[in-house]
C-alpha cells in the first residue's frame, strides 16, 4: 500500500513547467510508477490541505529512461519515471516554485 508521500516524489522544475503553472495553473511532480489517476488526485489534496487546493484533472504520462555515457565500454540506461501534471482550480495556488 503506498502512501500519500510515496505518490508523490518531487515537483519537476523546468521552464516548461513553469509557464504551465502560470499560463493554466497546473502543476507537475514526479509519481511512483504504480501510482494510478484518483490516488495521485487524494495526495496532492491530502498533502497540501492548508492550501485548500481543488484538483479538475490529472494527467499522467510514462518517460522513458535515456541512453547515457559510456563506462568502461557498457552503455547507460538512465531510469525511466511517471510524470504527474495536476489541473487546479483557477482560485488555487501552490508554492513550489
């Protein structure tokens, strides 16, 4: 069983993340790979309370792992990860970045 904080791992901060937190109030994090839809929604709910954040949608999507450098003549798989992005009510913010 995983917790509120297993769900959610980090925030992803980028300049593309950015402009989507301030153009339409969205926000992404990274997830745990079991992590389905309506249990990331109740993390980021039960997590920041305080805020009284009010989550419309939750989109997810899988990022694979990139080929990285050369060590001692094997190649690197960099690993892959779930990314989070969580639509909040236009009266909602969230201070992360």
């Amino acid at each position: 069983m995983l917790t509120k904080y297993d769900i959610l791992i980090s925030p992803v901060v980028t300049e593309k993340a950015y402009s989507e937190n301030q153009k339409f109030n969205r926000y992404v994090f990274r997830v745990h790979l079991d992590a389905n839809k309506t249990q990331i929604k109740q993390a980021v709910e039960d997590i920041f309370k305080s805020k009284n954040p009010k989550v419309l949608a939750v989109s997810t999507a899988n990022v694979k792992g990139k080929r990285r450098g050369r060590v001692k003549g094997r190649r690197g798989i960099a690993a892959s990860w779930k990314k989070a992005i969580v639509t909040l009510n236009p009266e909602c913010k969230l201070d992360l970045y």
